[in-house]
C-alpha cells in the first residue's frame, strides 16, 4: 500500500507526533494552516470517510472526545475547527481518514 499516513504510522517517515495510543497517532502537520495544526488519524487504514462502517464508531468517537483535551494540552484556548475531508470534491488530499 502506498499511502503516506501509514508511512508515518509505521515509522518510514518522521513526524512531530503529540499523542499516541494502539488505534490513534497524533502528529503536527508539516504545512499548518493554524499556529496549532494537528492531525488526528487511525492507525487502521481507511481510505475516505466513505469506507467508514458501524465498526469503527467507537474509534472516530474517540477521535473527536480526543481533540479538545489535546487542543487544551496544545495551549489552544480560542477556539479550534474540526475537519474530515472527503474524496476529491471534498479536497480530500492523502487517502487515509484524518
């Protein structure tokens, strides 16, 4: 498979990671478009939003119950947006659910 977050999951490609569990990694993306730009992603492979099934609900609850604490620990006080981008009409850039 030739995707780029499981590149970073596995370790091939360096990254500022911020959390880290057995279902989640957590790392700062190299081109923010905030002063604090994370990327939440599934150590699983999922292409898109689209592939999501009833399985993975627990996992992307998780997901979003994570990103206020890390956005607190993150000194992110403002405010933060919240985003899945979808397939190609949705500027979905990498194919990998983040």
């Amino acid at each position: 498979m030739d995707c780029l977050f499981c590149s970073i999951i596995a370790g091939d490609i360096p990254s500022k990671k911020v959390y880290e569990d057995p279902e989640l990694l957590v790392f700062h993306d190299i081109n923010p478009w905030a002063p604090v730009h994370v990327l939440i992603v599934p150590k699983q492979h999922i292409a898109t939003h689209y592939d999501v099934q009833e399985e993975h609900a627990a996992m992307l609850g998780r997901m979003l119950a994570l990103a206020p604490r890390l956005m607190r620990e993150l000194g992110v006080v403002n405010g933060f947006r919240t985003l899945i981008n979808t397939g190609a009409d949705g500027r979905q850039e990498v194919q990998h659910l983040h």
